[in-house]
C-alpha cells in the first residue's frame, strides 16, 4: 500500500473521511484523476473499506474482500459513481445454464435459446430442463407480451373533496392536460402515456403510467412524476404533495392493481403438450387429467384458502429469482414479477397449459444489467443491444419472453412432477441431499 493510500486508510479508520466520498479521495489523492483509472480507485476504496471491517471486528472477509464487480462510473467533474454505497467486494451465486429452449414470440421468432439461473438450489436447474424437454418435444412454447408501462403514484392533498373529485375528472376526460404534463418530462427515454387518478376523500392518488424503453425505469419515472407532480401543484392553489410514491404504483409488493392494470411487461404463454409426451418425459402415471387436478387444487383451491394475493401458481418466484440474479434485475421486484396465473386443462389428445404474468418488471439497460457477469448473460440470450428510442424496445420484449417461457417450464415440470404423487419429495432429497430414494 502506498503512503497516500495508507495516509487515507487512517483517516476513514478515524472517521475523517465519510463512506460515501471514499472513492473520490483515492481517485484524487493517489491516482491524479485520471480517468484511467477510475475502476483502480473503486476497487481499492472496497478493498479498504473491507480491510476496516476486518479490523473492527476480528473476522476475515478474503473471499468477499477479493471478490470484485467493475460496476462504477466517472461523471462530470471527477464524480464518482461506485455503482453501490459502501462497496466492500461481491457475492458469489453458482450459475447454471438450462436449455436450449424452443420459444416462439413476436421477439423471439421461432429459436433455441439458453436460460441462464443464479441459484444455490439444487433440483431448480434440473427441473426447469426437464420442463424445457417436454417443450421441446412438443413443438415449442407461444409467447405474447400484451403490455408495456411502468408506474409511479404520487399522492396529492386537495384542499377539499370537491377540488379533489375536480382534479380526478379532468385528469380523465382532458387529453390535451395529459399531453401537456408529459411535456414536463426531461428524460428523452421516459414518455408519459397516462394517468390513472384514484380518490380517496381530499387525497388524490395519481398512478402515472410510461413507456421507458429498455430500462426497467423505476429511477426515470420517480423523476418524471416529480417534474410533473411540480408543474401540477404551480396551477393548483393550497394542494399539497403528500409522498412521491404512494404505494398505488405499486412498487416491490405482491399488489392486486398490477395483476389487473398490467406492470412493467404482461407476458402470455401457452403450449399444448399430447398424452404421449408426458408419459414419455414425467413420471409414470402422470395424465393431462392428473395434472389439471393438481393446478386446480394447488393453484386456486389452496391460494385461495391461504388468503394469496396473486400467487395462483405451482412455484413461479423460483425460475423467476434465478433468472434475475443471472441477468442482473432488480431483485427485489421479485416480489411482483412473481404474480402469475397458471391454468392446465386437459382436452382431446393431451394437456392445454397456460400462464399469465401481469407484472414482470425487468430490463436489459440500467443497474446491474451492465456489467460483469450479468452483461454476458444478457448477451447469451440475444438481449444486449440497446434501442435508440422508447419504443425501440426488442431486446427488453424479447428479454419478457424468454424469461415467461422459462419460468413456464418449471411450472409444467412442478405441476407434474406433484401429479406423480411423491415424486417432487423424492426428487429433491436426491438432489440436493444426494440420498438414495427408500
């Protein structure tokens, strides 16, 4: 370590020197600013500030301190964006790669494709490729995205009912007030399509509605809706902005208005797999007939009986994580993205299997879609390219589909494998516990 390093170790050990600024002194103090040399500054300000920890609390962090994610940025005037606060190393997930997949959408036009899943599951992998086996046997799997908007609810005080309900009907019925708040919009990639207002006494909930290209957009339209929320109030005497967000997005929770209004991407997928196929892929005894009484009972006698908000599904928040942590989403939108309907009928010939996912909210541009690990995952499945425009979208549509496909053909394999009465049971313990079936 050299003497200007060892020089600002101490005064961060002292506290002179605040976390968040940390990068910026190695940046200006040991390498000169230059821009060469930006990711040096960010992987030694992690290194340090691991170094620290270590000190303080007698615990040796090797595999997180020299474990590295180059995810950071050089602004304007030296501005350091580290990519997270306080950056100490990374995590490590085992990564799988399952397929190739027959998958046939508007943007994946009739093509094999890989799946990549982060996962520390054992049995996840092997039963999403059991699912794609049975897909591909059957001709391949239909996929449809049938929406595309991203939320934010602002919530506004009025000062009385009736300038509330006021506010509501011309939000509803003036074509020419949406036009003029979305011009208040900065962001070339954030357009403003509607507003959707909900009153509930003097306050108003205003759900925001925009396109944002290949960015998943939750950053962009917080902006924007702050931009407009401004604009509103200046022609709007003694309203009052409540919160920027109000929870009528809504945004990283399980929430009944995103299954019906749609959020961030609406995905349908559907395939028809014959009798034949799943005696010859699953388990003995496992029939269309089976199945169907399995997802009915499962998917909607139990959730229902459980009080499930919208998880009418064998387990779709499975391939759903996997897949993210892979592609670098969002994990947290986890938790909506998960939101899935899963129908299986058996009709003439074999099994009519379906499923509906209102609110996949995802991208391929922003956050941690952009680097390392992520970025080649990305690439794998023909969704790196960026659009030039909002609705210049391919890569983050086909991203909709390949994803809902996926998560569909762990949900055949679950739903089937649970028709074959112990099966799921027996195959876990010996998979991930490597014991022998009794």
């Amino acid at each position: 370590m050299n003497n200007e390093l060892e020089k600002i170790r101490k005064k961060f050990k002292d506290g002179q020197i605040k976390q968040q600024n940390l990068e910026e002194e190695i940046f200006k103090a040991v390498y000169a600013s230059d821009a060469a040399r930006v990711k040096d500054a960010c992987k030694d300000a992690a290194i340090l500030r691991c170094e620290v920890i270590e000190e303080n609390t007698g615990v040796q962090l090797e595999l997180i301190k020299t474990t590295q994610v180059d995810n950071c940025a050089l602004l304007s005037g030296g501005r350091i964006l580290p990519g997270i606060e306080m950056k100490v190393g990374a995590a490590i997930i085992p990564l799988g790669i399952a397929g190739p997949m027959r998958i046939k959408g508007e943007y994946v036009k009739d093509e094999m494709v890989y799946i990549p899943l982060a996962t520390n599951e054992a049995a996840l992998i092997a039963g999403v490729q059991r699912g794609i086996k049975a897909i591909n046997m059957a001709g391949g799997v239909n996929a449809l995205v049938r929406y595309d908007g991203m939320t934010r609810a602002p919530l506004l005080e009025a000062p009385n009912i009736y300038e509330a309900e006021k506010l509501c009907i011309r939000l509803k019925t003036d074509k020419d007030l949406i036009v003029r708040l979305g011009g208040y919009v900065k962001d070339p990639f954030i357009r403003l399509e509607k507003v959707d207002p909900y009153q509930v006494g003097s306050k108003v909930f205003l759900r925001m509605i925009f396109k944002t290209g290949d960015a998943m957009g939750m950053n962009g339209v917080t902006k924007a809706s702050a931009d407009i929320v401004k604009a509103l109030l200046e022609e709007l005497d003694n309203w009052e902005l409540i919160t920027i967000s109000g929870n009528l997005c809504t945004d990283k929770k399980a929430a009944h208005i995103n299954v019906l209004n749609g959020r961030g991407k609406s995905v349908e997928t559907e395939i028809f797999i014959p009798e034949e196929i799943l005696k010859k892929v699953f388990k003995k005894g496992v029939s269309s007939r089976k199945v169907e009484k399995v997802v009915f009972h499962k998917c909607y006698l139990g959730s229902a009986l459980s009080g499930t908000i919208s998880g009418f599904n064998v387990n779709a928040a499975n391939p759903i994580a996997a897949f993210f942590a892979a592609t670098g989403q969002d994990l947290a939108q986890v938790t909506g993205s998960a939101n899935s309907f899963v129908q299986a009928d058996a009709v003439e010939g074999g099994l009519h299997f379906m499923v509906s996912f209102p609110s996949l909210e995802i991208a391929t541009i922003g956050g941690g879609t952009m680097f390392g690990t992520a970025k080649e995952a990305l690439q794998l499945i023909g969704c790196g390219n960026v659009g030039t425009s909002i609705d210049d979208n391919k890569s983050v549509m086909r991203l909709a589909e390949i994803i809902a496909s996926a998560t569909t053909a762990l949900e055949i394999n679950t739903a089937c494998a649970q028709a074959a009465d112990y099966e799921m049971a027996e195959s876990h313990v010996r998979l991930a516990r490597g014991e022998i079936d009794s």
